[in-house]
C-alpha cells in the first residue's frame, strides 16, 4: 500500500503527471501569447517613435524618441477623419439591424408550435453552404438601387446563419416554455412576450451577437471595396488599405501646411498609428460584454 502510495506521488491535490502536464501546457501557451502579444506591443511603440527610429529599426519593445507626430497626422488627415466616422456608423446601424433581424428570426424559429419550421431551418441552413457568388450578388444589388450607397453594406449579410442558431438554440436552452404559456393565459401577445420576456433574458447571447457583428462591420472592407465608388462612403478599412499599399498618406489631403512636409519622414509611423487608431473602439467595446461572452457562447452553443 505504501509503495502505490509513494508510486502515486502526488504535489498538493494533483498527481505528479497531472502537475507536469499543467507546467508544460503553461509554458506552451505562455511561449504562444508572448508571440501574439509582441507584434500589437512592437505597433504600439512604434506608433509612438520618431521615424528616424522606425525606420533605422531602432524600436524593439518601447518608444524610441517619443512624439505624437504620427497621431497628429492621422486625426489631421481629412480621408481619416471621414473613414473613422462612416466605419463608426456602419458599426453602429449595421449592428443594429443585425440584432433586430436576428433576435426575431431565433425567436420565431425556437417556438416549436411553428408551422414549418424544420423546412425553414433547412432553408436557412442550405445558404450557410450555397450561394451565388461575387456576380451575382453585385447584379443583386445593382438591381435593388443600393449600389454606391450606405445600405450596400448595411443589409447584404443583415442576417449571419450561424449567428442565428446560437441565439435560437440560447431561447430554446434558457428560456422555459411555461413563461410562454403564463403569458398567453393573461392575455400577452406575441410580440409583447417577445420585447418584455425573450429580450431581456436573452442580454448573454445579444452581448455576443453585438461583439461578432460589430467586429465583423468594423474589420468590413470587401463589400466597400465592391460596392462603393464614392471615396465619402468608405470605411476606415479601405483608407488604411490604400495607405499600407502605397506606404503613405497623399499630403493634399491633410490640411496643416507643416505636416505635409513631415509626411515623407514619417511614413512608417502613419501606418503604425492608424493601426493602432483603428483597433482602440473594438478594445474599448470589448470589456463591458466579456463578462457576457463565455455565457452566450457556451450555452447558446449547445445542441437544442
């Protein structure tokens, strides 16, 4: 007994295999998060560096020469300012609409009184695989007037499949039928039951819907890239494109007569500090549903 006792060496409430595979997968992920973690630390100060420093490839881990030139540049920058603003808006309106249209279609779909609704879902589920390809979709939307315009981004995937079967399957999983029920006996309409019951116990899974589809609009530049001619209309997305390929911002478009003789020096900087300017709104977002996540995910994910 002693010797399967001293066999089973155990360090605190672990066994002596369980406490290596644990130090070993700590180191891996460590070594994995310091390789992710370094190139959004090397933007950041390069960001903040001269760009002497940044292209001599003086900057390592911290700023080297601080200044704020290459910020000052952006927010100067008139094609910036409007790709910020109008990318602010499709994130807004576009996420919007996304909740609305899916919140009713899951809720619709989870009610097992509904007639059809296998048909329906295999209707849904068939588009996740097929559909009809960059030139049709454009001729779609040639057709439906929307071209060169805000809503060319805004209703085109207005509805993500898969996002609407985790919410379904959240309403089906932590919803009971018997509020359903009770309601019904004291008269609530569907709708009602819907605003005043489903949506406010469903805040898990809607805090996710809002971080997948307000990434996803935010990241957008495809679509823009397609539909969209009028430089007014673009997202930040397609500005910070042009700009990484070209390597630099066109001095006509910023209005300080200083920093359109600093542009050629200070190139490397722009792209980093434009980088940096369009992840802040999805870090700030992200802190106030992260409590939400895990929740929406995990239980909205599970086979209804």
């Amino acid at each position: 007994m002693m010797s399967k006792r001293r066999k089973l060496h155990k360090f605190g409430n672990l066994h002596y295999k369980d406490k290596m595979f644990y130090i070993i997968s700590g180191i891996i992920l460590t070594v994995f998060f310091i390789l992710v973690l370094y190139p959004c630390i090397f933007v950041v100060s390069a960001s903040f560096s001269s760009g002497t420093a940044v292209q001599s490839g003086k900057v390592f881990l911290f700023p080297v020469e601080f200044n704020l030139n290459g910020y000052e540049t952006v927010f100067k920058t008139t094609s910036i300012r409007t790709g910020f603003f109008n990318s602010v808006f499709y994130t807004a309106a576009g996420t919007i609409i996304n909740i609305v249209i899916t919140m009713i279609a899951a809720y619709a779909l989870s009610r097992r009184d509904l007639a059809g609704r296998n048909g329906i879902m295999l209707f849904f589920t068939f588009t996740m695989f097929f559909n009809g390809g960059i030139i049709t979709n454009y001729l779609l939307i040639v057709k439906l007037g929307i071209i060169n315009t805000r809503w060319a981004l805004l209703l085109p995937g207005a509805l993500s499949v898969y996002n609407m079967i985790v919410a379904r399957t959240f309403i089906q999983n932590n919803i009971p039928v018997e509020l359903l029920e009770a309601s019904q006996i004291d008269g609530c309409s569907d709708i009602r039951y819907f605003t005043d019951v489903v949506l406010p116990l469903s805040k898990a899974v809607i805090a996710v819907l809002v971080l997948f589809y307000g990434v996803a609009h935010w990241n957008t530049y495809f679509n823009a890239m397609i539909y969209l001619s009028d430089r007014s209309l673009f997202p930040l997305t397609i500005f910070l494109k042009e700009i990484l390929i070209a390597g630099q911002i066109d001095p006509a478009t910023v209005q300080d007569p200083e920093l359109q003789e600093k542009i050629s020096q200070i190139a490397g900087v722009i792209k980093y500090a434009l980088i940096v300017v369009s992840m802040i709104p999805v870090l700030l977002i992200y802190p106030f549903i992260q409590k939400h996540f895990v929740k929406g995910v995990t239980i909205g994910a599970i086979k209804g």
